[in-house]
C-alpha cells in the first residue's frame, strides 16, 4: 500500500512546481521552507505538460473558429506567455542582455537584474517568439501541435532542474539561490520524464533527435554561464527553457 504521507507530499511538490512555473493558483501551499522548490523540481515537466496543453487547447479553438495556422499558433504561443508570467522570456531578454552588455562578471550580473530590457534582449525576444510561432504554424493541425506543445514545454522544463543540479548558483541571492540546488534524486527523476515525455510524444526518431540537440545546447549554455558569470541565476534558468523549447521543436520539424 502506497503510504498516504508520501502522496500528500508529492502532491504539495507538484502543486509547489505550478506555483513557481506558472501563474495558475489553486488551494492553499503547505510547504514553502527553503529548498522546497529544488525538492519540487522533478515535477516540473509535469507543470509543463499543463502549459503545453493550455497552449493547444487555444490552437485548435482558434482554428475551430476559422482562423489559419500562423494565427493561431501565434495565440498559442501568446497564451503560454500568458500562463507562465513570461518568466522564461523575460529571463532570456535579462541573460542576453547580461552576456552580450557586460564586460566583467560583475557588470554582467547588474544588467541581468536591471528590469529595463536592452537591444540584445529585444532582439532574442523577437527571433525566439518567431521561431516558435512559425515552428507551430509549419506544423498547422491541431493534432501535431497538441503533442508538439506537450513534448516543447515538458522536455524543457525536464531540463531545468538538470541544469540547476550541474551548474552552481552565481549568486548568494536571487531566485535561484533561494530555490536552491535539487537533489539527484529530483534531477534524476525530471530527467526520466522529459525523456519519456520526448519519446511517447515525438517518436523515436524525433525523441531522439530532440535529445541531442538539447545536450548540445544545455552543454554550451551551462559552459557559456560558467565562462560569463561563474554560474547560473533565475534569468539564466529563463533562458535554458527558452532554448530547449525551440530546440525541441526545430527537431520536431527535423
């Protein structure tokens, strides 16, 4: 028999992971200690699974009522953004802007926390959300986006918690020292599912191509944040799950 105490906290774990995510609210949260969120991060894929649903659900209204591909996924798209806050937008516009404004480590962590957007993240705005967009409506059908979306925002928040486990905080405050460094056993299990989430939605083919693209690129943004800042902040987390989710779905296309 399952022990009850241990559902209930997986239960609070994943309920932690959407509130950290994702603007949705519901019920109270009991756990909010230290480290709770890095606990909580094997669940996020599953946080993403939901907002990639949100995101086809809108797709296919919006093509239900008559409007082509490119309009619709351009609201999917918007309707993800609107879920989740645009945390990981605003945290790539910040990384970019960070790496490509400062010219030391210190210069390069005042412009990430600085609210004010520059040219470099104006412009990563604009070609990640074109990307995406054009990526949704090459797919066009209601079906493909819907796993699609599922596979895009499950497998890159699946990458996250791997990412914050390998590469260190670069500050002693901030969102991702406060969230703290998941346990192996939390990165371990967001890893299996972002695997099986790339794998049931894509194909093997397709999972498997997705796959290597996304070690390729969390290789080279885990080193670059090594290089640039001596480790990893929230806006640098933005920016990961900016990159897999257009990583995976490049390879969707493949």
């Amino acid at each position: 028999m399952i022990d009850q105490a241990w559902l209930q906290q997986r239960a609070d774990e994943f309920k932690a992971a959407i509130l950290f995510l994702t603007r949705l609210r519901y019920g109270p949260l009991e756990t909010t200690a230290d480290g709770d969120i890095a606990k909580a991060a094997w669940a996020f894929p599953l946080a993403g699974i939901l907002v990639g649903f949100i995101g086809a659900v809108v797709f296919a209204l919006v093509q239900k009522i008559g409007l082509p591909a490119w309009p619709a996924a351009a609201l999917s798209v918007a309707a993800t953004m609107i879920v989740t806050g645009c945390l990981h937008e605003d945290g790539l516009a910040d990384t970019i802007d960070g790496f490509g404004g400062g010219t030391t480590r210190d210069q390069k962590l005042a412009i990430m926390r600085d609210s004010r957007i520059g040219t470099y993240g104006v412009c990563a705005l604009a070609i990640a959300i074109i990307l995406r967009v054009s990526a949704l409506a090459i797919l066009g059908a209601a079906g493909p986006v819907m796993v699609a979306l599922i596979a895009v925002h499950g497998g890159a928040r699946a990458v996250m918690p791997v990412f914050m486990a390998l590469v260190p905080p670069a500050r002693r405050d901030g969102l991702s020292a406060a969230a703290g460094q998941p346990p192996r056993q939390s990165a371990a299990t967001a890893a299996v599912l972002g695997v099986l989430i790339l794998f049931l939605c894509l194909g093997f083919g397709h999972g498997l191509a997705a796959l290597i693209v996304l070690a390729i690129a969390t290789g080279l943004l885990a080193w670059l944040s090594l290089v640039q800042i001596e480790g990893q902040t929230g806006d640098v987390l933005g920016a990961v799950e900016q990159v897999s989710e257009i990583a995976i779905l490049l390879a969707a296309l493949w």
